[in-house]
C-alpha cells in the first residue's frame, strides 16, 4: 500500500513539474508575441530630404507607419533664406501650426522622431509636434541629420519635454553620409532592441 501511494504521488508530482514547464512556455511565446504586437510610428520632419531618405527605411524595415511633420506655412527652397527663417523662429520660440494631425495617436507604443539640426537646435515644427500629444507610457527614439553639430543635445530636451516617456539611444548621421548609411541605421535598430 505503501509503495503504490509513493507511485502516486511521483506520478503527481511528474504531472506538475510538467504543467509548470509547459505553462513557463505558453507565458514565454505569449511575452513575445505582445512586443512583435507593438505598434510603430516614424514620425519626421525634412527640409532637404536626408531625414525623409533615413524615416523611409526605418519605416520600411521595421514595418513602421509614417507621419511627415511639415509646417502650414512652408519654408523657402533657398539655404540661406531658410537658415535666416529657421533663425528667426527659433528666436522667438515660435511653434508653427502643421498641416496634419497624427491619426489615433494613442494606438502607438513606439514613436520615432527625426529631425535636421537647425541652428543647434530641432526645427520648431518639431517642437509643435511634441507639444501636441500625450507621450506618456510611449517609447520614443529620436533620429538626426546633421551637417556636423552631431544631436547638440536635442535628445535631452526631448527627455525633459516629454517626461513619463522613455527615451532611447539617439541615431545621429552626417548629411554627406545619408546615402550610405543604410548598413548603421540597421545595426542601431538591433542595438535599441526593436530590429531582430
């Protein structure tokens, strides 16, 4: 009598470690399944079309939508009157109206932004853009064009602007290197966790 309760209780305690394995496994895949689930927005802001060139392929690599911030009232095709426009705005703090709202905002867990440096600083069309939405909860990842001020700390004011966000590991790339850059942009991905 004896050795058959030991028999049955084994076989019980076989039947639970089994259970808690295959358990462990459903709760593993299920984890895994939620953050491919996660949805994506690239969202950016171009002027001369490097920033435009680096969202297209994180949004095409990551199966990303895409949102382009532009302002109501356009910017002049010339350098150096842009610069002079650019200038001005930032001066005067001003934050120009956009042209579009992003649909159902709150749908997205992850959002890039990317931006040119523009007087050492984000364009503020940018900054309308952030001032816009409630980014709390999100993960946000800021991508820069530079002509070689790197990020001039634009991802630290995005940090404080947008607290009870968390804010990953910056890409920064050199205008003359756009065409090229395929190859980093993909490695920081991986870097950041969210391209496998």
């Amino acid at each position: 009598m004896l050795r058959k309760s030991l028999v049955i209780l084994i076989a019980c305690l076989l039947g639970l470690m089994s259970f808690n394995c295959t358990s462990n496994n459903s709760k593993d895949k299920a984890e895994s399944k939620n953050n491919n689930e996660k949805k994506v927005l690239v969202s950016y802001f171009s002027w001369s079309g490097n920033t435009e060139k680096v969202a297209k392929h994180i949004a095409e690599t990551i199966k990303g939508d895409i949102f382009k911030i532009e302002a109501v009232k356009k910017y002049p095709t010339d350098y150096k009157e842009c610069t002079r426009v650019a200038r001005e705005e930032r001066r005067n703090k001003v934050r120009p109206d956009l042209t579009k709202k992003v649909s159902k905002f709150e749908q997205y867990d992850i959002i890039f932004i990317g931006y040119p440096i523009w007087w050492s600083d984000m364009p503020m069309p940018v900054y309308t853009f952030l001032e816009s939405y409630n980014f709390k909860g999100k993960t946000v990842i800021p991508f820069i064009t530079h002509g070689g001020s790197d990020e001039s700390g634009t991802s630290d004011i995005i940090r404080d602007k947008l607290s009870g966000a968390t804010v990953l590991k910056y890409l920064s790339i050199y205008d003359d290197y756009i065409d090229n850059a395929n190859s980093d942009i993909d490695t920081w991905l991986k870097e950041i966790g969210i391209k496998k």
